[in-house]
C-alpha cells in the first residue's frame, strides 16, 4: 500500500494507438515546446560509443555556447569521476565529435577551445559555398532625414555659391565595344550532397519469390502442409488461402536445398514486428531474403575430398639429448648423429 503508482503514465499509456508489443520497449511520445535539444541517432544508437560517451555527447550539445566543458567542470556537473569522463571525451575525440584545440593569445598565453559538432560526417563531403553578392552600398550624396528636438530653430538653407571649374578639353571618346551575351547565373549548389533519397525518389524493385527447380507434387504437398500448420505454432501467422498457394514455390525452394521444417519455421517467424499487420509479405520477404545456399553437388564432395593434403612431418626425442626434433620415424637428432659418427671413425 506505501508503493505510490505512477497514474499519469498508465494513463498516457492507455491512449497509445494500436495494440501494444508483448516484449520491448513501448515510446509514449509528447512533443516538446521548450527546452530541448536535437539529437541525431547516429550518436544516439553509436555501435562504437560508451553509453558514458554518448551521455557526455548530449550533455555538452544541450549547454549554451561559452560554458566550460573540461574534466573538471564536467565532472562537477555529472555524477560521472573524471577518469570516466577523460576516456569519454577521447572516445568522442577519436570518431569526430570533439576536438580540443591549443591556441595562444596575444599576451603569450596558451589557451585550450574545445570545438563540438554534432553531426561530424556531414563534414566529410562539403561542397564551396556559392560566392556572396555585392551588396549594394548607399549613395554619399543620398540625403538623410534627421529629426529635430523641438523648440529648436533651423533657418532655411540660402543660396549657396559654388565654384564651376573650367572646363577641360578631352579626348575623343573611344568607340563602344561589342556587346558580348552573358549567360545568366548558374544556380547556387548546396553546401552538403543528399544522402537520404527524396520520398519521391523511384524505388528499387523486389527481388522474385524463390522457384524451386522443379515444383514436384512431394514438394507441393510438404509446402502446403507447412504453411497451413504454421499459426499453431505462431499465432500471428494466420494465411488465407491464397497467400499460401502464393507462397508455396518460396518454401519448396527452401525444402529443396535441404532445410528442416524447424529451421525455417524459426527464420520465419523469429522476432517479427510489432503489430503485424501483413504476415504474408513478412514471409515473402524472408523467404527471398534468407534463402539458404544450395547444398553441394557430388561432383563437388569429391573434388574436395581429391584435393592433395600436405603431410607434416611429427616431432621426435633424441634418444640422447631428449632434445625436440623432425623426424618419421624416433632416433637421434643431427647433432648427436654427427658426434657418434665422429666417434665411431675415431675408434675405428
């Protein structure tokens, strides 16, 4: 009874739409208005990052520009030891994401910039950017308005005399050149390629369900009872009748190349999406996406089985000096030979 209940979050759970997983994590998702920061999965789903690392990541990119993210500070803001957050910020240092930079002043002191991008491969392919057009400057004798304070006199401007200078004999001007087309401006190129193609970009076609080759009538029979027996060992895999004629060439060919029932009942069915809202076309798609190689013929196990093995020779003692040697057959190594041999020709 002194457990308390978090209602809010049942509640909020109860209006997420479809049904929910059996397994796995459920997301009840409430937009933010204010303080938040965006973060990319490419640092939030890092195969090669610490959780450590991507903390520390999300926590520098969440600061205001200026604050101080060394060790120290770092570590007076994080419950994290300075030892975790050094190896950390080298983790981050070493795929992009930081650099520390020394820089010195001018009065000869020696200042370190820590720099953080939160999105370092988009650097790796920038493109120029599109030269900046002249703005156009105010004209000097442009007349400005300016406004009085009250109260205050400005006698209206006179006459004033200026000066005319002689005139000065010039040259003849020179003929006007050719005038010459010019093409019009080339349109800006962005700063960064596209890598994610547009919702409208053609899609690329589905490979063809799997044929065996040959659809004998054994086959059928064993595809057919295996995709109508399969939702009694998976629910959610319940076929119609078409689905099942549909997919039965799929399963032969598996069948055909020497899987078991077992087997490809659990690359089926192993893990599907939840909810599952087609279960045909999950099955089509893992029919020809796992197809398993073809067994090897005869011809190839004997090939195999043909190919010249290397005979190594085994290691021997010396009958004398227990020392390791080379040898087919057990004796006595060079050395000891070579010391008999003398010895008998001495002898001798």
């Amino acid at each position: 009874m002194d457990t308390q209940q978090n209602t809010a979050l049942a509640r909020a759970l109860a209006e997420v739409p479809g049904p929910l997983p059996t397994r796995g994590v459920i997301h009840v998702t409430i937009p933010h208005t204010e303080r938040f920061t965006i973060v990319g999965n490419h640092l939030a789903q890092h195969p090669d990052l610490s959780c450590t690392a991507v903390g520390i990541a999300v926590r520098i990119q969440s600061l205001p520009q200026g604050t101080e993210v060394g060790i120290k500070a770092l570590a007076a803001r994080c419950k994290e030891g300075e030892k975790r957050i050094a190896a950390a910020l080298r983790e981050l240092e070493v795929h992009g994401y930081l650099q520390r930079i020394r820089d010195r002043l001018h009065g000869k002191k020696v200042i370190t910039r820590t720099v953080f991008c939160n999105q370092p491969t988009a650097l790796l392919h920038p493109r120029p950017r599109p030269a900046a057009e002249a703005r156009p400057q105010p004209a000097a004798s442009a007349a400005v308005p300016v406004r009085m304070p009250a109260g205050v006199h400005v006698p209206a401007p006179g006459p004033v005399r200026v000066p005319v200078p002689a005139p000065v004999p010039t040259a003849a001007p020179p003929p006007p050149p050719e005038e010459v087309p010019v093409a019009p401006p080339a349109p800006s190129a962005p700063l960064f390629e596209r890598r994610v193609p547009p919702p409208t970009a053609p899609k690329a076609p589905r490979r063809p369900l799997p044929q065996p080759g040959e659809l004998t009538p054994e086959l059928d029979r064993a595809a057919t009872t295996f995709l109508s027996d399969l939702h009694r060992h998976a629910p959610q895999f319940t076929l119609s009748e078409d689905d099942v004629r549909r997919l039965v060439p799929g399963v032969a060919a598996w069948l055909e190349r020497a899987a078991r029932p077992d087997a490809i009942r659990r690359a089926l069915t192993d893990d599907p999406p939840q909810p599952l809202r087609h279960p045909a076309k999950l099955l089509a798609h893992r029919l020809t996406e796992l197809l398993p190689p073809a067994p090897p013929g005869v011809d190839d196990l004997a090939a195999l089985a043909a190919r010249p093995r290397v005979v190594v020779t085994p290691f021997q003692t010396c009958d004398d000096c227990d020392r390791a040697f080379r040898s087919p057959t057990p004796g006595h190594c060079r050395d000891c030979r070579e010391t008999r041999a003398a010895y008998v020709q001495a002898a001798a």
